[in-house]
C-alpha cells in the first residue's frame, strides 16, 4: 500500500470537487491537521472514515487503495492487490506498534531502576539518622581537628554516584570551601568569628532538604561544622557551657585535695542520660582569666590519665573519682585552680561542662 500515492490522490479528488482541506474536514469530522497528513502521506484515515471519505470523492475503496481509479476489467484484479497490500500494511503497523511498545516498557524499567538505586541510596545513607528527631547529631572527622556534625542526611552526588557529605569531605572529594560555596551566608554568630549558612534545596547539589550550617570559628576554639534543620538549634553549638544544666554538679572531697591528687564526687540528678568519659582537664586562674594548665603528656590535645569512659551516676545520682595528675601536670605550685569535666551527652552536639574551683596554698 504506497501512502504517498493515495494521498495524492485524495487531494486531487478534493481539488476536483472544489473544496478546501477545511470544507472536507468539516464535511468529515476531523481537523484540517488531519485532512492534510493523510494528502501528504504521513497517515491514514481511520477505518470508520474511509466509506464516508469515498462517498464525498466518488470512488470505490478499491480505488481509495490503489490511489487511482480503476476501469471496470481490473476492478477485480485491483481489489485482490489491495487485499494483499492492506495486509501487508496491517502487518507493518503491527511490527512498528510492538517495536514502539518494547521500547516504551525498557524506558520505564529504566525508570524505575534508577528511581530505585537512588532510593537505596538514600536509604543507606539515613541508616545512621533517627528521622524524629533534629537534635541529635551523627559526626565525622574532615580533618584540621574538625568535627562535621548532622541531624540529617547529606547527600553529595557526582553523576549517579552518590555519597554522604561527611564521608566525601573525609576522603576530600569534596573541598569544604566547595561546599560553603553553595549556601547562603545568612549571619555572623556572637562568639567571636563563627557564621551561619543556609542551603536552599532548589540548587540540588546536596540532596532535596533545607538546612542550616554553622561554621564555628569561636573565642572558646571550636572549629567544627553543624547540620540542621532548624536554626534554633545552631544557637549555642559553638561556645562551651559551663554549669549550665540544673542539677548536676561536681565536688571535691574534703580533707583529699593536695597538690597532685583529689577524690571528686559527682552529682548528677537532671535525669539526663549523662556519661562521663574524657575531656577531664584542669586550668589555672590568672589575671581573672581561666588558662588550661601545661599538660606532660596528652593525647590528640585531651591529657592522658584523666578518661573514665562510660560512667554514670550510681541509683543516689553520685559518681566517685580518685585521680592523681602527677604525671599528666607535675606538681602544681600555688595558685587558684579548677577541674573541668564533660557532662554532654552523646550526639547532643552542645558541649556541657562542669566544674570544681579550688586553692592550692
């Protein structure tokens, strides 16, 4: 079946009755759009049009088929052409039909193996985060004694290759002056030089939340990155807090304290999951200022001796420490001191302190 040819020849059949691609169409139904495609060749009218389309041209189907008009003697052999042809042409369709079908269905698989892989891989990269809560932070080591600390998931992704912002900044595929690049500056934070971000999820480069960033450069010397959702929640994250939660406290035993030793007591009734591990330090007054004491030997900044991890409180709220900082301090010489010890609670991001102050004669 030549296309081409019936279209042809059902323009100049159109032409003859002296009507325009709009006339036929309204006489039939259809749009103009498609009164000229089947004239160019491009398609075919519908089965249910093709009686009526003969009725207003004056031809046979046979003759609609075989594009010309037939003399009576090869009416016969004509339709028998066009019986083959037209099922030639049924049989085309039908190929193209499965080929345009199969390529529709390995698209949609594609699809969806794609929209799988990246809901694996944000399942994967949430294992480590409880989705009900915005304060507890999940943290990684990116170097320069520097934490990066997230409530939630951050994915980086080149390609279809995706990782977790800590994981790519830990290995440096991601440089921290590229991430920072991509967030919104929004305020200097007053502690001395750290300043908060936001990143707006309609950039997609890491992932499809807001949050905000805290890049800490504080007078207390926290350096560390936090993540959030809220930025309340960024408020305090780069200062130290000393004595700030109600009902804990620490104490010096009477009668232990010389100049190398004391036994500690630690009460603690906040009802806070508290574990009291390191960060157990000692700094010295001078000039109404508090100076860390020149430690012997410590370990990644943090005295060597002074980790008791893992502790808590006993059924009273107490927790008992005899320590001895000889080795870690010498012996301190006259002077007002204090004992600082860690009461933060893992994952809380803020870092809580206690502290005992005394007067060595």
């Amino acid at each position: 079946m030549d296309q081409v040819k019936i279209g042809k020849f059902i323009g100049e059949l159109r032409r003859e009755k002296q009507l325009t691609q709009e006339d036929l169409a309204e006489i039939m139904g259809v749009t103009s759009k498609s009164i000229s495609r089947w004239e160019n060749g491009k398609t075919m009218p519908d089965i249910s049009l093709l009686k009526p389309l003969c009725d207003i041209l004056g031809i046979s189907i046979n003759e609609l088929f075989s594009g010309e008009r037939i003399d009576d003697e090869d009416f016969l052999k004509k339709a028998e052409e066009n019986i083959v042809n037209t099922l030639d042409f049924t049989k085309d369709k039908i190929k193209h039909r499965e080929r345009t079908i199969l390529k529709l269905m390995f698209t949609l698989f594609f699809v969806i193996f794609v929209f799988l892989v990246i809901l694996v891989i944000v399942i994967q990269g949430n294992r480590n985060f409880d989705s009900s809560r915005d304060d507890l932070y999940v943290g990684y080591a990116i170097g320069d004694d520097r934490q990066l600390l997230l409530t939630l998931d951050v994915p980086y992704c080149e390609g279809l290759k995706c990782k977790g912002l800590g994981d790519s900044l830990m290995m440096e595929e991601l440089s921290l002056g590229d991430f920072i690049k991509n967030l919104e500056y929004l305020e200097d934070l007053k502690d001395g030089g750290s300043i908060l971000y936001y990143y707006n999820k309609t950039k997609r480069v890491f992932g499809f939340n807001n949050f905000y960033v805290a890049i800490c450069n504080s007078r207390d010397g926290i350096k560390d990155i936090f993540i959030s959702q809220k930025k309340d929640n960024l408020n305090d994250k780069c200062i130290l807090k000393y004595n700030d939660i109600e009902g804990i406290s620490m104490s010096i035993k009477e009668g232990s304290l010389t100049s190398v030793s004391a036994d500690i007591i630690i009460t603690d009734l906040s009802k806070r999951d508290n574990m009291y591990g390191a960060d157990f330090y000692l700094q010295q007054k001078s000039n109404d200022e508090w100076i860390n004491v020149p430690v012997l030997v410590q370990e990644n900044g943090i005295p060597v001796g002074f980790n008791a991890i893992g502790y808590t409180p006993n059924q009273n709220g107490e927790l008992f420490f005899s320590i001895n900082w000889e080795s870690i301090y010498g012996k301190l010489p006259t002077g007002e001191y204090r004992l600082i010890k860690s009461s933060a609670i893992p994952g809380e991001g803020t870092k809580h302190f206690i502290t005992v102050d005394f007067f060595l004669e």
